[in-house]
C-alpha cells in the first residue's frame, strides 16, 4: 500500500510541473500574440542589504504595446531616490523621456522590443518589463560611444529568453482576488551566469489568463517585489499619441 502511494505522488509531481508551465507558456503567448497591451499595475520594493540597511519604496508604471513594435513603458517612484522611466517607441526610434535622467539620442527600434517586454511582462512583471527596457537603450548607447571611439564593444546576451533560466514548477492554491477567481502559479528564475534565483508566485485570472498579482522574493539580494495589476487589457485601442517619441529628444 506504502508503495502506491509513492508511486501516486511520484507520478503527480511531473504532471504538476507540466500544468504550471504550460500555463506560464500560455499567458507569455496570449501577451506576445495581442494587437495591443495596456497594464498598470503599482509595486512595493523592500531590500534588506548586507550591512543591516533596508531600502524600501513604492513604485507606479505602466506597459502599452501595440503591433509593430509601437511601445509606450513608464515607472516612476522613490526608492534611495526619486526614480523616473519612461521610453517610447514609434515603431522606428525608440528613446528615453526621462525628467530626472539625461537621456542617450533615440536609436532604430528592436524588432523584439515588444516581444521582449511581454516576456518580462509576464515572468518578472512590469517593473522589471520597464526597467529592461530603460537599460538596453543606454548599453546601446554605451556600445555606440564605443564603437565611435574605435573600440570594441563587449559581447553579450540580449535575447531574455536565453538569458533566464525556470523551473521548480508548482501550482498554487486558488483563491478569489477583487471577486474574480484567480489561480496560482510558482517557478524558480535565475538569470544565466549570474548567482541567486528568484522565488516567483504568479496569481492570474482564470478566465482571462491575465496577471492579477506577482510576488518575487531573491533570498540572495535580500529583495522583496510585491505587484498588482490595477488594469490589464489587451485588443482595446490605444491613442496614436502615445507612442510619439518626444520632439525634445529626437
């Protein structure tokens, strides 16, 4: 009897880790696949460093994405200090319009920066989604200089999917969340080469498939990312506008 029972749990662990993947597989395609994406969301950020110092913070942004690499990303907040991002992408230039922030010269959009954000989108959330994005136009820019100077730029990964590494699968409890029925889903992410991995818990909505709520905690950094999507939409239109890289920055 003792057996069967073993021989159950063991057979119920690889299909428990098939489901939970195959639902983030999911959500990372309906991201990737829609004419447009609109996401609010608002994170609490808490850091326990080494030294007994804990940082802490709230930050607020938003994620719209539009077919043919049309993007829109903005965070801003106060950790340390005051923290403002915001890049914009007409389809052809992308660039940062940041207040606080001197900004690199626009530079040809990524034909993978909207497939790259939903990826982020839906793995890490919209911080990280933004913040991503702010960083590989500056690398870009640094590569640029570089380049300028007749100096080689250093090699590395720009592709997030070869870059992170997920496992440790499990479904989660599900709950109600706002009234709406919501599953969970948890997973391991580490980043290639790079110490540490990521405790990743991913409430969705079970009708939608769209994020409703993460929670990323990194032992290792000490820091605790807790979100919650205030709007998730996809298909809904969005205002030209809104993705007209600023003339100051052009």
């Amino acid at each position: 009897m003792k057996l069967l029972v073993l021989l159950a749990i063991a057979l119920a662990l690889p299909q428990e880790k098939n489901q939970a993947e195959e639902t983030l597989k999911r959500i990372e395609e309906k991201l990737a696949k829609a004419e447009t994406v609109q996401a609010t969301f608002r994170s609490t950020f808490e850091q326990q460093k080494k030294n007994g110092e804990k940082v802490s913070g709230v930050l607020t942004g938003t994620v719209l994405l539009e077919k043919g690499n049309k993007a829109r990303l903005e965070l801003e907040g106060k950790l340390v200090q005051p923290l403002e991002a915001i890049v914009v992408s007409d389809g052809k230039l992308t660039a940062l319009a940041d207040k606080v922030a001197v900004n690199p010269p626009p530079s040809a959009t990524s034909p993978r920066l909207n497939k790259d954000t939903a990826l982020f989108l839906a793995r890490l959330g919209g911080v990280t989604a933004v913040m991503e994005a702010q960083k590989n136009l500056i690398l870009a820019e640094a590569d640029r200089q570089l380049e300028g100077e007749g100096r080689k730029a250093g090699t590395r990964e720009t592709d997030p999917a070869k870059a992170m590494r997920l496992g440790a699968f499990k479904t989660g409890p599900a709950t109600k969340i706002d009234g709406r029925d919501a599953g969970a889903i948890q997973f391991e992410l580490e980043e290639v080469g790079k110490p540490g991995k990521a405790q990743v818990t991913l409430w969705f909505d079970t009708e939608t498939l769209l994020p409703i709520r993460r929670r990323v905690f990194d032992e290792l950094k000490g820091i605790l990312i807790e979100e919650t999507f205030t709007k998730f939409e996809l298909d809904a239109k969005i205002d030209p506008a809104k993705f007209e890289v600023p003339k100051e920055v052009k």
